[in-house]
C-alpha cells in the first residue's frame, strides 16, 4: 500500500507541476498580450530611431461630425465654385468637367460608369479631403485662375493619388 501512496503521491506531484506550467505559460501568454502595441519604431527624416505612439494619433485624427461634412460640402465648396465658376449654358460643359473632377476626388477615386452611376457620394467625403479641396479653390480664387487651371489642378491632384485620368 505504501507504494501505492508513493506511486499517487508521485503522480499528483507530476500533475500538480504540469498544471504550474500549464499556468505558467498562460500568464506569460497574458504578459506578452499586455506589452505596449501602440508604440512602434520608425525612422525620423535624419534616419534616427524615435517611437511612434499610434493611438495619439488615432485619437488625434478628425471624428467622422456628419454636420460638418453638410456645412462644408454645400456651403463652402459648392457654393464657392457656384459663385466664381462663369456662368451660363456656355460655361455648362466646362463646369460639368470641374464637377466631376471634384466628385471624383471626394469619392477617392469614383468615377462616372458608361451608365452615369458613381457608385459614391462626394457629399460624404472625408473632412481632410474636402478641406483639401476647399485648399485648392481658395487658392485658385486669390489667384484668379482660369477655369482650366482650376480643372487641372483638381485632375492633377486625382492622377497623382491614383484615380486615374478623365473619360471623355
């Protein structure tokens, strides 16, 4: 019988070690979960190594505010080029051109199909981008451009991110 306890004790002692590893290795599994992630390295313009806290800049990043998006669309970006793009149904075909510029380059890319669809909505644009836009036509209004410089600095812009060119 003593070997028997001898034998039980052996093995609830392999038992009781194998369920401290078991544990062991969970709390280091739980320790490397809880290491700093939102820190990562990247090479600063003089090539030295700094830390980049991404969750500071995800906090600091503009919060989708649809009013904003409402205020600027309308009130600032189409009612400027309404009030500064030439008027009359001789302009139409060149405003028509601007406008879809400007669609295409607040829908990141989406143009017109053979159809006439979009498949997006330029009034649901990103902040950043239609104050990037708005950037562009207050420039091009203190400069007093033409309506060509003003379609192909937005058509420029849409090429150099990808968009691709107009169809004609």
């Amino acid at each position: 019988m003593e070997e028997k306890r001898k034998k039980l004790s052996k093995e609830e002692l392999e038992k009781i070690k194998k369920e401290r590893e078991q544990e062991m290795e969970r709390e280091v599994i739980l320790m490397k979960a809880d290491e700093v992630k939102e820190e990562t390295l990247i090479f600063d313009m003089d090539g030295q190594i700094e830390f980049k806290n991404e969750i500071a800049d995800l906090v600091l990043e503009q919060i989708d505010d649809p009013e904003e998006k409402f205020n600027l669309y309308y009130n600032v970006v189409n009612r400027l080029l309404k009030k500064h793009l030439p008027k009359g149904e001789e302009n139409k075909d060149a405003r028509e051109l601007i406008y879809e510029e400007k669609n295409t380059f607040l829908t990141r890319g989406h143009r017109k199909n053979e159809k006439g669809i979009r498949g997006a909505d330029g009034r649901m644009a990103y902040i950043p981008d239609i104050n990037e836009l708005i950037n562009i036509i207050m420039d091009w209004i203190s400069n007093k451009g033409t309506m060509f410089d003003l379609y192909t600095k937005i058509r420029d812009l849409n090429i150099s991110k990808g968009y691709g060119s107009p169809r004609i």
